[in-house]
C-alpha cells in the first residue's frame, strides 16, 4: 500500500466497519421485532456488502495495483453505510420500546384477570383462611408472580408479624426471615415498612436494594428479585395486616401494577372486615340463644308480664318454683300468684316499674299451685323498645323460703347462745383498741353484778373492776400477750361492791393488721366462783367416793398411761381371783387380757381398752377377761380416758360378766329364727299383689324408654359439634372451657338416658348377658384410679383391701361389672363427707367359687326403714339439694348383680356408715384366654388417603343440627356430601346423583328410613348402595327391623366421629391419613426368681412381708430400694404390683428361697 491510496483505504476500511456495525444490529432486531424474513435479508444484505468491499481493501493493502481505486465513489458507498447504520440504530430503540409495552400490557392482562378470580373468591369464600389461602394462590398461578403471603400485624413486645397464608414457591422461606413492623432492621423491609407507615412500599431489586440485606441471600436462593407489600386496613383504616408479592424480574412493580395490587389489596382486607363482622354476627347469635338458653334454664324464676302484669313468658325455675306449667299460667294475672293479702302491693310495683323505675331484692310472699306460702326475692325492671317505651315487665324471683327459715334459725341460735352463757356463767368481751372502746355480752354485766348503763366501756374503767391484789398481775398477762402475739389464760378475782370476791377465769386473744398492729382484743370471762368452793368439798366426798367404789356390783379398775392398774375394786378383784397386791402396779393386759377366745396371744397394741387412755376417747365393748387360776369368762366394757388439761392421763375400766346374759341372748335368737320363718310364710301370700304392681311398672318402662329415645337425638347434635370445636388448636382457652363443660354435661345427661333405657330393658326383660374373658385386675385398677381422684377432691381415703387370691382374670359381662363397681364405689364416695371409703376383693369356695366384692363407707348411713326400699327405682333418700341423677343406680346393680347368677346385701347404721356386699358366682381363666389388644391404636383422622375415588355420600336426616354434624364429618375429610330432609326426597336423590353410601334416619316424616330403604333396594341401581341406619333405638327387635329393611348397618346417636369414620371404612374399604399417636411401651420383662437374687435377704424378706400385708406404702418403699440395685428389675415388679398380681412376686420370691 502506497501512501497515495491511505485515503481510499482509509475510506474502504472505515466502510467495512460500519456495514458490519449495522449487520450485527439487523441481526438483533430479528429477535426483537418478530419480522424474522424482513430483517434476515437486511442482515444479509449488508453482510455482502461488506463481503464485497473486503477483496478490493485487500488488494490495496497488497499492492496490487490492478484495481484501480475511485476516492469519489468509496466516499459516496461510506455515506450510504453510514446513513444505513444511523437509520437501524434510530429504529431499533422503538422496536425495543414496543417489545416492553407488549410485555407490560401482558402483566396488567395476567393481573386484571388474577384480580377478575379473586373477586369471585371474596365473594365464594366463607372463612377467613379460605379467603387469604385462594388470593395467594391466584396471585401466584395466575398473575405470575414467584410467591405472595399474607401477615398479621401483632401487638405483642416484638412486634411480630404473624403469616397466615401463603402461595407459591415458599420453600420455607417465612419460617427463617422473622419479620417485624418495629424500627429495626428486620423492620426496614417493605412488610415492616408498610405495617408501620399504611404505604406501599417496594424493593425492585433485591441484588443492589440495601434495604434487602437481611433477606437476600434466602431471597435469592428461591428466585426472589424484586417485592412489593401493601397495607390491608379495616373499615376504620386501622392496620390489621400485610400482602406482600415476590417477582423473579427486577423492577417488576410498575406504577399501573401498583395501582391495581392496592385495589386488590384494599378488597382483600374488605372481604376481612366482611368475614369477620359475618362470623361475629353468628357469634352473637350463638350468645343468644345461650342467653336464651339460660334464662329458660337459670335457678331463678324469670317471669315476662305486660305492663298491667298479664304474664307472657314463664321459664322452667318458675315452673318448678310455684309448681304451674307455662301453659296454665301465660295469658293470667300475676295476682294468681300472690294470697289476697299481697294484691295491693303488686300494684305498687306495677306502678313503679310503668313509672320507668327498677325494684331490686324485694322481699314478699307468694303461693305455689298447691296453696303452700313461700318467701320469694323479687327483682322487676322494665322492658323497652327502640323508643324507650314500656312494653313489658320482665320479674326475677328466686325462692328464699328456706333462707327465711335459716335467719329464724340463726335468732334462735343468737338466744340459745346468749341462754348457754347464762346458764354456764361465761360471757364474752372485745375491745377495739384503736377507739379504746369495749363491748360486753349480757352475761358479762350479770357476771360483774352491773347494769349495761354502767357499762364499764373502757379498759381502764375494766381493770377497775378487778381486785386490787390481782390488777398488777392482769396488766402484765394482757400486756405480754399483745407483745409476743400468743393468747393468754390467768385466774383472778372480782371485788363485787358489797366486797364479796368473785374467782373468774379469763381467756383473751388479739388480733392484728397486716403491719402487726395490734387492733383488736376479744375473750371470755369464766364465773368458777362455785368450782373453788366445789374443790374444797372435793375431799370431803373423797372418802363417799371410796366407799361407792367399794360398794359397787361391777368390776372397776384404774390403769395409768401406761396401762398399769392405779387401782381395783373388791367386785373386780372377786370376779378376777386376784388380790389387790398382784394387780396394782402391774400391767392389766398382761394379767388378765393376755389371751383371745381361740387361745391365740392377744398383742397389747391390739388391745381395745388402751384405745380410751392412748387415743382419749370413751371405747365400749365385749371381750374376753381370764381368771388368775381358771378359764376365761365374756365381759362387757367401758373404758373412759381420765384427761387433765385436755390430754389422756388414764382411764377408768368398768366390767360386768355377760356369761349369763349371752345364755338369755342365744334363746332369744332361736325365738327370732321361729319368727322369721314365720315372715317368710307371710312373704309369699304377697306374690301376686306383687305381680300387679310389676305390670303397671312395665307400662311405665315403655313410656320411659320411648321418652329417653327422643332425647338422644338432640344430644347427638350437642357431643359431635362439642367435640369437634374441642379439636381445634386456634380454639382460646376460655371457649374451650366452655366446650368442656357442654361435653361434660351432655355426657351427664347420656349417662341418666341409659340409666333409664338400662332400666326398661331390665323390666321389659330385653337383656342379654355377655361371657367373654376379661382383664378383671385391670378393670378394677382402671375404676379405682377414676374413683381415687374424686376421694381426694372431697378430702376421702379410698382404700383397697384385696385378697392375695382375688383372680386376676375371669369371663363374664365385663360391662356390667364395672358398672356395678362404678355404681356402689361412686355413690360411697358422693354420700360420705368425712373419713373413706375401703374396696374389699375375695373369693370364696363352696360347692362353686364365688366372687366377693364389698364395698364400706364412713358416710351417714342408712335408716331400717329405708334399707327396705334402696334398691328400688327412682328411689334417691339424701335430702332434696343432694339428690343428683335418676335414682335408679342401685336398682340397676341389683338387677345386674342377679342377672349374673349373684346376690347383694346391705348392712348400715345411722351415723356410722354402710356396707354392700355382692356375692357372684366365679369362673376364672387364663391370660392366654384374653382377647390380644390390636396391635397399633390410630389417632384421629385428619382425611382421605392420596389416590382414592371421590365417594359420594347422600345425608338423610330431618333433624337440622344432625344435618350439619354429619355434613361436616364427611366434607372435613374429603367425601362429597349432599342433604335430603326426608325418605321421599332421599328416594329422589339417590335416582340422579347415585350416591356410594347412604346415612339414613330412622325416624323422619313424610316416609321413615324404613320405607325409603324398601324402595331404593327396589330401584335398579339400588341393591349396589351401601345404607346405613342412624337411630337411637336401642332394642334388639328394632335392630333386626332395620337390617330386614335391607340396611348393611346401623349406628347409634349419639355417636363419635370415630365411630362414623370406622362405619364407612368397613362399607366402602376406604383408608385416611391420621394423627401421629405416641408409640406403646416395650413389653415388660418377664419376672424369673433368678432375677431377685441380686436383691439382699433383708430387702426380700421386706417385700414379701410387705406383699403378705396388702401395705401399699411399704410395697413403695421396697421398689424404691430395689431400684439402687436393679432398676429393669424394679419396672418389672412395680407393673407386677399395680397390676396387683401380687401372687407372682411371692411365687417367684419362695423359688428362690427354696434353691438358696
């Protein structure tokens, strides 16, 4: 190349270089534009061109010569190149722009369509999560964004905000960021911000945003790019929560996406607000009727009149109150509840209360339907409407007769009191000490020989009273008392004003604020005037007294603390043989009560007499005394502490010998058996006045029976929805315990149901016993357990007292059973107020083996009289306010207890507790007999499991709370469920929607279950569907009616869930996904006697004594040493132990004695 043609070169090259520019953006417009034919050529055009203008530069820079080079033309071809560039770069950012727009407008599409569906969601949605869970869904598959949740803001100290819902590809990114709305980091993000402030707020690109930094990294390992948060406000634009949308593009949120995610953001907190204020409605509506619900059921009479006092609403308490039905009484005068001489008041009251005033705790007379007179408090306020006018009366009543009775008591008490001072010369006083002001009772005036004008009504005018001689030493008692916060005690004298001396006895003690100030003295004043003189002719008739004792026909002795004789009459001393010399100073147990009537020794410890001088109580009763050189003769006893100063110092023994008596007690006791006999004669002439009064009970079974069947179909309803509500985790503590009480009573109330229907089969003679094996140790441990806590709650001991031969498994009706344990061991603990209750458990062996079972109570008692009729129905003897329940408790264990081939027995005295016995026929089995438990117990079922087919499940139910029961158990776990009201439209439904499983009524109107089964069986397609019955019949004809129906299977109301899932398992072969349940202990060790020689001589011979004496605590202890040596030994021999089997630990224990 020459330096004549650098120009040329210059200008070719410079060409080359634009032409490949412009190629290269040709290319990319390919892509943008989408006209891939038009701008392929162009690119390809101006690839030739370059091409073209590469060989002639070559040969230039070469030196070849023979192309001869143009300046004029090269530089006109560089104009049209470049021109050629600058037009497809000014085209390109259009084309570019308009790439963006499309985009964009794609985005608001996709987004005004999400926002189109989640209308329809606010509008569909019927709670709250339902609502938040499909707009993050929408917003997600829809408008295409990564991830969106929602949080509630919490007013807790962090500031925490709460989600609740979330869509999208979340991968647990809320459990790791912990955002909260404070001003701090975590704070400062677009959630936190918005929560704070009510703006949006944005992060557009979390890669460079330094507010993102606390959440970038989790951000970006999920392709998070950009976010947006927007404020959810409630109708008072208060704060309540925040949506917060992810993108994978960065500056994804335009100002036009903006605008529409705060229109959805706005409606989505509206549909809130309107969920919320709709199930607030239902709530208040529940409050309602449980408003209602209480008024109808509140202890007080609640009577609605009209203003002039025409009664229009009447609850039960008024029923039971003054003893009229609602529909006698509504549309009456209230007067017909008061006696003639309260009518005048009653239109006071109504006066007042049209006046607009309110009448509390009115204290007045009225008449129950029978004419009695009762004292009731009345509390009348008036009712208005919207306006504020009167429209009615509402009257609370509530029966204060027997509070009347108890203030005529207490006066009664007060006189009696103030009478049993006068008597006992002993008044009382108290001093407020901060006035210096001092009160006495009546008998204290008489006590000081003063009038109460002359009341001495201050300390210092008290110490006045006293003798001069003793005045120093009062002040000093009292003084000490207040100083070192104790009581005192001191005898002093009076110094009356005729100078006579009284000796008085006073006690004084002084209460104190909670500084320690002394604020108040109160004692007693004790006239022991006549005791001093009484002491000083104590002697005088000490020698009567010698000469009485000496003189007196039964035997007397006196022993010490000890129980060494202090001293012995002559007739003791003739009746034993003994002279006075042996006996004094000698124990009296060892001299002559040394021996029982078996000849066995008889331990001082066990001794009845020494019960009166170690215990310091009065013991009566019959034993065995001996003669010094002869036999033993019966005596009777009664042995009565000496006490001084409140303690057992001694006692006094008086004797008598009965041998005589006992002959006189044996021949009245054959007399009695002749008499009985007699009676027995007499018993059966009464048989068939007895079989008249079972017909006319019989009648009044089926009534019972029918009544108690209507009753359980409501309670359905009341158990499911309460146990479901109980179910919820989210429920607060406060409702749950609402539930709890609702379940608990609506159990209560199944529980007297089946009392009554147990009752009628009884009578009706529809009861079948079982006679499986069962775990009898169990059963009674599981009673016990439940028993043991109610003792407690009620301050009892329950005790068990179980032969070490008592079976641990047996067959029979275990149903039963235990219901005759829970009966007898409940009501011994419900009717005993202090002391225990002791289970005794034997067996024992006549012609067959026999079941003992007793069960002892230190309760009241029971009279003769009505021993006779306690096991009798709907008898109930406590007084009126105890009686809880139907009555009929003992009448069904007796009737169980003789259904199963045994006897029941009572023996009671008034004030000294009772006894039931049961007596059962024995058949004893082996563990290896008991049914084995199934093997792994479910939790509750959560739903369907994966890959099942939509079953459809068709509800015939008339009953609309039974509707819903049953409509929730189905769809909560997955089926699809529709509803008939009776048989005839079940019929229908069952024709066009061919449902897999029927749940049928039994009872509904227009057509029973019955007849609806008849007909669908009829259908063509009616023999494949599975029908179950839902009823509350309980008898076994009732059960083959409804299986001949052609029903696969019946449930009865009320029922568990687990029940109704179970029901639908076994019909369809369906399988659910359930609650994880804690998995069962290993099995225990087998106890071998090789495993207690690890055990010490002494601790096995602990063990086995324990064991061999039934003492629990001692049992305890043992198991707590055993454990330092062997603890796998330890849990084997405690499940032993509370299984009471303790017969394999004795068994085991005599093994190993043998082989050592």
């Amino acid at each position: 190349m020459t330096s004549s043609n650098f120009p040329v070169v210059f200008i070719m090259a410079l060409s080359v270089m634009v032409q490949f520019t412009a190629a290269v953006m040709a290319i990319r417009l390919i892509g943008i534009t989408g006209r891939r034919t038009a701008w392929s050529l162009i690119a390809a055009a101006l690839v030739l061109m370059t091409l073209r203008r590469l060989m002639p530069l070559y040969r230039l820079m070469t030196g070849d010569t023979s192309f001869p080079p143009d300046p004029s033309n090269e530089a006109i071809g560089l104009a049209l190149s470049v021109a050629m560039a600058i037009g497809i770069s000014r085209i390109a950012p259009l084309f570019h722009e308009r790439r963006q727009s499309e985009e964009s407008l794609g985005r608001l599409n996709r987004e005004l369509l999400a926002i189109g569906n989640c209308h329809q969601i606010l509008m569909r949605a019927k709670d709250e999560q339902a609502l938040l869970n499909g707009i993050c869904r929408i917003i997600c598959d829809e408008a295409g964004y990564r991830m969106a949740w929602v949080g509630y803001v919490e007013h807790d100290p962090d500031k925490t905000v709460r989600p609740v819902a979330w869509g999208g590809v979340e991968q647990g990114y809320l459990a790791t960021v912990n955002i909260t709305w404070a001003d701090s980091e975590r704070g400062r993000g677009p959630t936190g911000t918005v929560a704070r402030s009510g703006k949006t707020a944005c992060i557009q690109d979390f890669t460079s945003d330094p507010k993102a930094a606390p959440w970038r990294e989790n951000a970006q390992r999920r392709g998070y790019r950009s976010s947006i948060a927007l404020a959810l406000k409630d109708e008072n634009a208060n704060i309540f929560g925040v949506i917060t949308i992810y993108s994978t593009l960065a500056h994804a949120f335009t100002p036009a996406e903006i605008r529409l995610l705060e229109e959805l953001a706005d409606d989505l907190a509206l549909g809130v607000s309107v969920l919320r204020t709709r199930a607030e409605r239902k709530q208040a509506e529940a409050i309602r009727t449980q408003l209602a619900a209480i008024v109808e059921f509140s202890n007080d009479a609640i009577i609605g009149k009209t203003p002039d006092g025409i009664i229009t609403h009447w609850n039960k308490s008024a029923e039971r109150i003054y003893e009229y039905a609602a529909d006698e009484i509504i549309g009456k005068s209230i007067t017909v509840l008061a006696p003639a001489s309260r009518h005048t008041e009653i239109h006071q009251l109504l006066r007042k209360i049209r006046q607009g005033e309110t009448v509390v705790n009115h204290e007045s007379e009225r008449i129950r339907k029978d004419g009695s007179l009762i004292h009731v408090a009345l509390t009348l306020s008036p009712i208005k409407d919207a306006t504020g006018n009167i429209t009615g009366i509402s009257t609370i009543a509530r029966d204060i007769t027997e509070h009347k009775l108890a203030e005529a008591q207490l006066r009664h008490s007060e006189h009696g009191l103030a009478e049993a001072q006068r008597i006992a010369h002993l008044g009382n006083w108290e001093l407020d000490r901060e006035h210096n002001q001092l009160a006495w009772s009546d008998e204290l005036y008489r006590i000081f020989e003063i009038a109460p004008e002359q009341s001495a009504d201050s300390y210092e005018a008290f110490l006045d009273r006293i003798h001069p001689d003793d005045k120093d030493r009062v002040v000093k008692a009292y003084t000490e008392s207040v100083e070192n916060k104790i009581p005192f005690e001191i005898v002093h004298r009076l110094l009356m004003t005729d100078g006579r001396v009284k000796y008085v006895n006073e006690k004084c003690e002084t209460y104190y604020d909670e500084t320690g100030t002394p604020v108040r003295s109160t004692g007693t004043v004790h006239d022991i005037t006549d005791r001093y003189k009484a002491e000083l002719e104590l002697a005088e008739l000490s020698q009567q007294h010698r000469l009485i004792l000496d003189s007196a026909g039964e035997g007397i002795y006196g022993l010490d603390i000890e129980g060494r004789c202090t001293f012995v009459n002559p007739a003791a001393l003739q009746l034993l043989g003994f002279s006075a010399d042996e006996l004094i100073g000698r124990p009296s147990h060892a001299m002559f009560h040394h021996h029982k009537a078996d000849g066995g020794t008889y331990p001082p410890e066990d001794c009845p007499v020494q019960a009166a001088y170690q215990q310091g109580v009065v013991y009566r009763g019959s034993d065995l005394y001996w003669r010094k050189n002869d036999g033993g003769f019966p005596v009777e006893f009664v042995s009565t502490p000496i006490l001084t100063a409140g303690k057992p110092t001694g006692a006094v023994v008086m004797f008598n010998d009965i041998t005589e008596r006992q002959h006189s007690e044996e021949e009245l006791r054959r007399y009695k058996d002749h008499l009985e006999e007699q009676v027995q004669q007499r018993t059966a002439d009464l048989v068939l006045a007895r079989n008249a009064a079972e017909a006319a009970n019989q009648a009044k079974s089926v009534f019972l029976a029918n009544m108690s069947h209507e009753l359980r179909t409501p309670l359905n309803a009341i158990l499911g929805f309460s146990n479901m509500l109980r179910k919820d985790p989210q429920l607060p503590e406060k409702p749950r315990q609402s539930l709890d009480i609702i379940n608990r009573s609506g159990e209560h109330l199944l529980t007297l149901i089946n009392d009554v229907l147990e009752m009628s089969k009884i009578e009706a003679g529809r009861v079948q016993l079982e006679n499986a094996p069962f775990d009898l140790g169990g059963m009674v441990r599981d009673i016990t357990d439940m028993m043991r806590i109610r003792a407690q709650e009620k301050g009892l001991q329950l005790l068990i007292d179980q032969d070490s031969r008592f079976p641990r498994y047996i067959a029979g009706d275990e149903a039963r059973l235990r219901q005759v344990l829970i009966n007898l061991v409940g009501n011994a603990v419900k009717f005993t107020l202090q002391g225990g209750v002791t289970l005794r458990l034997g067996t024992k062996q006549n012609a067959i083996s026999h079941l003992l079972i007793e069960v002892e109570d230190s309760g009241p008692g029971i009279s003769p009289e009505n021993q006779q009729r306690i096991f009798e129905p709907f008898v109930q003897l406590g007084e009126q306010g105890d009686n809880k329940g139907t009555g009929l408790g003992l009448s069904i264990t007796h009737q169980f207890v003789h259904l199963m081939g045994g006897n029941i027995s009572l023996q009671s005295t008034l004030g000294k507790g009772s006894l039931f016995r049961v007596d059962l026929p024995l058949n004893e089995v082996m563990e290896s007999d008991i049914a084995e438990p199934t093997p792994q117990e479910k939790g509750e079922v959560l739903s369907l499991a994966p890959g099942q087919p939509a079953y459809r499940i068709l509800i015939v139910e008339d009953q609309r709370d039974n509707q819903l029961l049953l409509t929730r158990l189905m769809e909560s776990v997955g089926f699809q469920a529709k509803l008939a009201e009776n048989g005839e439209e079940g019929v229908r439904l069952f024709q066009s929607w061919h449902p897999h499983l029927i749940w049928m009524d039994h009872r509904m109107p227009v057509m029973d279950g019955l007849e609806a089964t008849r007909r669908i069986r009829a259908l063509p397609d009616g023999k494949a569907v599975k029908i179950v019955a839902v009823t509350a019949s309980v008898f076994l004809e009732q059960r083959a009616e409804i299986i001949d129906a052609g029903m696969d299977d019946f449930v009865r109301k009320p029922y568990r869930s687990h029940e109704i899932y179970q029901c639908l398992a076994e019909q369809l072969g369906v399988s659910y996904l359930y609650a994880p349940v804690p998995k069962p202990e290993l099995p225990a060790t087998i106890l071998t006697p090789e495993m207690l020689s690890v055990l010490p001589e002494r601790l096995r011979a602990e063990l086995a004594s324990a064991l061999e004496s039934l003492e629990i605590h001692r049992i305890a202890l043992a198991m707590q040493q055993i454990a330092s040596y062997d603890p796998i030994l330890q849990k084997t021999l405690t499940r032993l132990a509370d299984n009471f089997d303790y017969p394999a630990i004795l068994t085991a224990l005599r093994e190993l004695t043998k082989t050592l």
